[in-house]
C-alpha cells in the first residue's frame, strides 16, 4: 500500500439531511490505528450488512477524547489485547468502517482502533492529537469535483477486502493527516479541528459509500509572511538581466519607442502566464512533477524538462555570479590600493592597454615604441606623429584595462584555445563559485523556512543600492547623454517585427514562467492568497525595475562617453561585458571608487543569487513532492546532494576558456526548450484542463472569477503568442547567425555543434517522451480510450475543491452555458 508523505484535511459528513440525526451521529470522526494485519482481520471480520441496536450511536472521539471500549474493539473484529502504540512515529495506517446504518437517509461512521490495555485508557488520545479551531472561511476551500473521487475505484488485494466481498474502493492517500468535524452541524460556526502528526496513511473508502466529503487540500509549509513571498517572487523575477540585457535591448530597438511593444505584450503575454503559474502553484499545492497529475498527466514531461532546464541555467548563472564575487573580494583591496582594473602596471597587462582612469588621448600622448596601425581616429592619428619613431609593438586595438582584466586576470583566457582546448580549472574562481553554492546552501536548506529570511537581504539590497547609484549617475558629468540615447523615440522603427519580437522575448525572460520556480514558491501560500495582485504587484515591480536600471546604466555610460571622447555607439556592449567591463571602467573614473564598486558588486550579487534560489528550489520541490519517500524526508541531504551534482556540472566554466561555455549556454541552451515548455503549459491547462474549470479553481481561492478578458487570452492570445516566438527562436538556432565569442556557431568544432543540439533537445524530448510512456502504461483497448485517460486528472486527492451551495453550483452552470469558452 503505497504511503505518500503530504498531508490533508478530511471532513466527512452523512450525506443525510442534518435534522435527521441527533449532534453525535452527525459527527464523524476517523481515529489513528496502528493496523498491519489487524486492519485486513477487522474488514474482512466486519462488512457493511452489520447493524448495532435501533438507537445506538456512535460517540464522537472529539467530545470525549477517549478510545473505543473493548467491547465495541471486539465488535469489530481487533484484539483487545493488542498494544497500543506508545508514539505517533509508530501510527501507520487509516481505514474507516461502517458500523451501522441507523436509516435509509444515511450513513454512522466509527473509528476502526485498537483498545489499549485498561490501565492506558485515559491517555491514549491525548497523546496523539493536538486540538485547535479554525473559521468558516478556512474550511470553505476544496469541493469542487467531488464528483472525480466518486468515480475514481481501485481494486485491491484479497487482505484488503470484505469476506472476500471484491468490492471496489477508493483510495486516498496522505500522511500528517488533519481530521475536521463540524460538531454543530453548521457551516457557518467555528469548526474543530484535530491534528494527527507524522502519520503515514492511506484512507480507503468503499466505493458503495458516498459520503460527502467537504474538504481536501495538501498541508505543506507556508510562508511565514506574505511579504516573503513577494520578495522571494520579486527577487526571482529581478536578475542581472534586468541589468545588462534591458537597457541595451531598449536602446537597439527604438529608444522610448520600445516601451509601447514592451508593456503591450506584458498585458497580453507576459503578465497572463505568470498569473497563470502563480495560481496553479497556490491552487495544487504542487511541485513542477506532481501537479500535472491533477492536470494533465499526458504532459507530467514538463516537469523533467523544468528539471534539465534549471540545472543547465544552474551551471552557468552561477559562474556569473562567481564573477561578481571575485570582483567583490579584490574591490576591498582598493581600500589600501588602487582598484586592480584601473592601471595598466599589472603582470597581466599587455603594451596596448589603457589605463582605465585617463582618457585615450591622454594616454597616447606619453605613449613611446608603439605603432598603432588600421586606425583612423583624429586624436591616434596626432599621437602617431609623435610616437612612431622607434617601433617595436604593433597594436590592432588599444584595449583598456578594464577588459584587460576581466579576460586576462580573471579568467585567462590568453592561456586557453577556444573550445578545442579550454585549459585547466583556475582554483580562484572554483573557490568563488563554491562559496556562491554554500550561500544558496544555507538558504535552501530548510525550505522556505530558511529561504523566507534570506531574501529580506537579498531581495531589499539590490533596491538600496540600486538607488544609491541612480542617484549618483545622474549627477556625474555627461549623464544626460546616456539617458537621451536611452530615451530618445524612434517611432519609425515600430513597423519592423524584430523590435515586437525583442519586445515579447524580453518580457517573457524578464518575468520567468517556465523554470516551475513560480508554481515551486506560490505552492506554499495560503489557499486564499490573493495571487492576482500579487501577479500586479510583482510584474509591475519587476518592469518598473527594468526601466530603473536602464537609466543607471546610461547615466554611468554618458558619463564615460563625455570623459573619454567617444560616443555612446563605441560603448555599448551586451551580455557580461556590460557589467564587469563597462560599469567598472565607469567606476574607475568616480571619486571614491573602492566605495562604488563594492556597491554595485554586492548588488550583482543579490540580483543573481535570488534567481539561483528560485531555480534550485523548483528542483528541490519538484522532486520532494514526487517522491516524498526518497526525498523528502531527507531535504538537507538532498539538497546537498541537487548543489553537488550542479557545482560538479558548472566546473568546466571554471577553466581558463570557460566564458566560451558560459556565452554558449546563455545564447542557446535555455530559449527553445522553455518557449516550448510553456507553450505546452498553456495548452494543457487552457485546453484540457479547461479554461473555465480554472478560472473556477481561482475563484474557490480569491473568490472572484478571472473576466472574459483572461479567459479570452488563457485561451487563445497566450498560445499564438508563445508559438510565435518559440518558432522564431528555433528558426534562429537552427537556419540563423549565433555569434559565440565573435564566431558563428556553424564554424565551431562538429563536438561543439552536438553538444549545442544536445543542450537544446534534450528537455524538448521529455515531453513526448513521456507522453509516450503513459500512453503505454496507460490501460484502454483503443489509442482513443487511452488518450481520454491519459489526459484527465488522475489524482482526485487535489480535486476535491471547494464546497458551494445549490445556488453557486447553478450559477456556475448557467455561466459555462453562456461562456465562449
């Protein structure tokens, strides 16, 4: 018998009308058990025929908090003389029993327990249960499709059935199981509620029996605030790129014109799917593997391709980070020195750098023995006259110290030959992205416990510092060059595809559906969380943050454009070098430098290390939940174990070449795969889930249905738009221009190419692989009947949502009746 470690709240009531019965048979309550064998002896000894004298009642283990006599423990066929468990570690199984049928109108439900020795009869309950009260409004959750339990039977062996009666049943599965029992009789009173800790159970239930069951929903931790949630959510949503990727894409795509495609397609496509995993993650309770099982088991692929996803975007995201704390650490050195990348009087610099800290003609003016050729600059064309007496160098490009640095001192990639020969793993930067998984360690560990408190910093920070540099942007020299080339509309390119195509790309990355993280954090929210606004609230922060940091970064580079005589063209790079290039030469030119760069580091490394959190925790819930057994008990091991097996994985960008992987996987591995896993997603819940029986899911948590307008784009508008970009994605990887370090993908080694297509495949074929699978394992004479099962929830456990009165069930199906959808 299957044990499943979740937990669930359980209220049974007789499906009789209430007045029918007296206080104590309208109660029902289930007692713990510690069964083995005595439960297939008790069923198989008691079967439903049985029936106590005209008058009997059951009396409610809540009332009195006491055990069955042992008389009635012989009634029912368990040995009196059999211990007691003495721990709640030692309670296995649940089984309810029929003891009597008091009228044709309903059923009397008993506890099936073994009696304890006489002398440890008045503490036997005590010892098991925690008794606390609850309101109305937390019991009004979860009725919605009783009607899937009701028709969901499992057969089971001969222990398991009534005198060999081969009576179906169904089954339950749960452990930590909270049992609820109305004791007025009215659902508008306080409800009672007894807590049964550690358990690990399976509730059977004859499929003759129809009782009612008004409550069903996973217990699992929840935040202990709700804004840990938003932080978490914000923190998740607001990476690094926020800040190298936005403004850039802003400023080759219309300027200010950009904005109008930006913020159409976040109404349209970006903000409906987040609000979309928001919901499923509140509404299931679920990782990224177990909530299609309440879904859509055909595409429970998704979940594996979440998991490669998050691990490949694992192995490269942290370097990065890495990076930044490297930088970080040697920032503190500038206290006593100067900045490492500001001159040029390093072992690591070459006869062609420029000191970070003066500008090009300066340089070039005290320059001697060098000849600078293929140039044709005004101010190199007048240094030449005086410095090309004595030649000895020939230099093709001046290079600044800042890149200089971050090439030669950080990762060396002078000592390593492209792909076909990355070197050795340089220890500094292994150590620096060991101490990245420790942090990230520490705040996983204990679930959203831990991670709950560690976003209070790195969620805030980011914001502070982020501040604290606007502030200081724009008031340096030339910063208002920079904000009027990122302001600056250019309307006439709204009419070219690629800008709407950059548009939908960037607020689809920006706001992150796909990884499951969304669905990861908001299951452990309270039922009636209001997701939709926390969907406002987050996607509004995380746009708003975008267009912040865009003016950060163009201050800082008006600022380099006026002090070094160039123009903002010549400055803009994308990707990596934007952060550890660019913005520290910026800061090499500010007063206090050592105090800036600190700064802006340690916020590179808060803006990335929430989004490693969120990744990792998707995997670390996802496989919790789907095997609670082998994982979930053990979450610190385990989560060793998922940081191991991702450090191992993100070493080879340790070595000397190993920016060539980082800039392959960020430019390939993830783009494809997610569009295509999100575009599944949406279909899955949208069309066979059903958009309508979602939005009544949402309605059983906030209490308000989603409008016609979601619906509508649920529906139709979020699948064309995630087609539309998923084929322009493939179509670039497979027919376009992919520049990998200045070289076209096509032109690297054929074991580079295999790799490229195995990164970019490997969780697009999860997903029809497993359909295959269940398809297989999936019993039906006919592929048509096989698909009809394959493709309707097969848990009822999560199904069983909310309980509504006559009037709201016909008003739902007067509305299904008008709805488009």
């Amino acid at each position: 018998m299957g044990m499943i470690s979740k937990s669930c709240l359980v209220q049974l009531r007789n499906i009789y009308p209430p007045n029918s019965l007296n206080k104590s048979s309208r109660t029902a309550i289930i007692q713990t058990v510690n069964v083995g064998s005595v439960i297939a002896s008790a069923q198989r000894r008691h079967t439903m025929s049985s029936a106590t004298p005209t008058g009997h009642t059951a009396t409610p283990l809540l009332s009195n908090k006491r055990s069955l006599s042992p008389s009635t423990s012989s009634t029912l066929g368990v040995n009196p003389e059999k211990k007691r468990p003495t721990s709640e570690e030692d309670i296995s199984h649940v089984t309810l029993a029929p003891l009597a049928r008091e009228s044709s109108s309903g059923f009397n439900y008993q506890a099936l327990t073994e009696s304890p020795p006489l002398n440890q009869t008045k503490h036997v309950v005590k010892a098991l249960v925690r008794s606390h009260s609850s309101t109305n409004a937390e019991l009004s959750y979860h009725l919605q499709q009783l009607r899937n339990l009701s028709k969901r039977k499992t057969t089971f062996s001969d222990d398991y059935r009534n005198n060999g009666n081969n009576e179906d049943r169904i089954r339950l599965t749960s452990s930590n199981l909270k049992i609820v029992c109305n004791e007025n009789g009215n659902d508008s009173l306080v409800h009672s509620t007894i807590e049964l800790k550690t358990i690990e159970t399976s509730i059977e239930l004859p499929a003759a029996w129809k009782p009612a069951i008004q409550q069903v929903t996973i217990q699992r931790d929840t935040w202990d605030h709700k804004i840990e949630f938003l932080l978490a959510v914000i923190g998740y949503a607001v990476d690094l790129g926020n800040v190298w990727r936005f403004p850039t894409t802003v400023y080759m795509n219309g300027g200010g014109a950009f904005f109008i495609p930006y913020f159409i397609l976040l109404i349209f496509g970006g903000l409906p799917l987040f609000y979309m995993e928001l919901a499923l993650g509140q509404y299931h309770r679920s990782g990224v593997f177990t909530i299609w099982k309440h879904i859509c088991p055909l595409v429970k692929g998704i979940g594996w391709a979440t998991v490669l996803i998050n691990f490949m975007t694992a192995m490269f995201y942290n370097t990065v980070i890495s990076w930044a704390v490297y930088y970080l650490i040697v920032s503190f050195k500038g206290v006593v020195d100067d900045l490492p990348w500001k001159r040029c009087n390093h072992i690591w610099n070459t006869h062609c750098c420029v000191a970070a800290d003066v500008g090009e003609y300066q340089y070039l003016s005290k320059l001697a023995n060098v000849t600078i050729v293929n140039t044709t600059r005004t101010t190199t064309s007048t240094a030449l006259t005086t410095t090309t007496r004595a030649p000895e160098k020939n230099c093709t490009r001046l290079v600044y110290s800042t890149e200089e640095y971050f090439y030669r001192a950080l990762q060396e990639v002078d000592k390593a030959d492209g792909f076909e020969n990355l070197g050795k793993v340089k220890w500094e930067l292994a150590i620096s992205l060991l101490g990245v998984f420790v942090l990230v360690y520490f705040a996983l560990w204990k679930g959203i416990k831990s991670s709950g408190k560690a976003v209070w910093i790195t969620a805030i920070a980011p914001y502070a510092v982020l501040f604290i540099l606007l502030i200081r942007g724009i008031t340096l020299s030339g910063s208002s060059i920079g904000i009027e080339y990122y302001l600056q509309p250019k309307m006439e390119l709204l009419k070219n595809f690629s800008i709407w195509n950059a548009a939908a790309t960037q607020i689809f990355f920006s706001l992150g559906p796909g990884f499951g993280v969304l669905i990861a954090l908001s299951s452990y929210n309270k039922f009636h969380n209001n997701c939709y606004r926390d969907a406002l609230i987050t996607s509004t922060i995380n746009c708003a943050t975008s267009i912040l940091s865009g003016f950060v970064v163009f201050a800082t580079l008006g600022h380099m454009a006026f002090v070094s005589d160039k123009t903002i063209e010549q400055l803009i790079v994308l990707g990596s070098e934007l952060v550890f290039i660019v913005y520290p030469h910026t800061i090499a030119l500010m007063n206090w430098s050592t105090i800036w760069a600190i700064l802006f580091f340690f916020m590179v490394i808060t803006l990335g290390i929430d989004s490693t959190f969120g990744g990792l925790e998707s995997i670390i819930t996802g496989l919790c939940d789907e095997f609670p057994n082998l994982f979930g008990r053990h979450r610190s091991l385990f989560v060793l174990g998922v940081l191991a097996i991702s450090y191992l994985g993100a070493l080879p960008t340790c070595t000397y070449g190993g920016d060539y992987i980082v800039t392959l996987m960020n430019e390939i591995a993830v783009a494809p795969a997610l569009l295509l896993v999100v575009f599944v997603e949406c279909i899955a819940v949208s069309w066979f889930y059903g958009v309508n029986r979602f939005s009544w899911d949402i309605k059983a948590m906030i209490g308000t249905r989603p409008s016609l307008f979601w619906r509508v784009i649920w529906y139709l508008i979020s699948p064309m738009f995630l087609l539309m970009i998923f084929y322009i994605a493939m179509d670039n990887f497979l027919f376009g221009t992919i520049l990998i370090k200045r070289t076209n993908l096509r032109d690297l080694p054929a074991n580079v190419q295999i790799w490229s297509y195995l990164m970019v495949f490997a969780p697009m074929l999860c997903i029809p692989a497993y359909a295959i699978y269940k398809l297989y394992i999936t019993p039906g004479k006919t592929f048509d009947e096989r698909l009809q099962r394959a493709v309707k929830p097969e848990e009822p456990l999560l199904d069983l949502i909310r309980s509504r009165s006559a009037g709201e069930q016909q008003q739902q199906q007067q509305q299904e009746k008008t709805d488009v959808l």
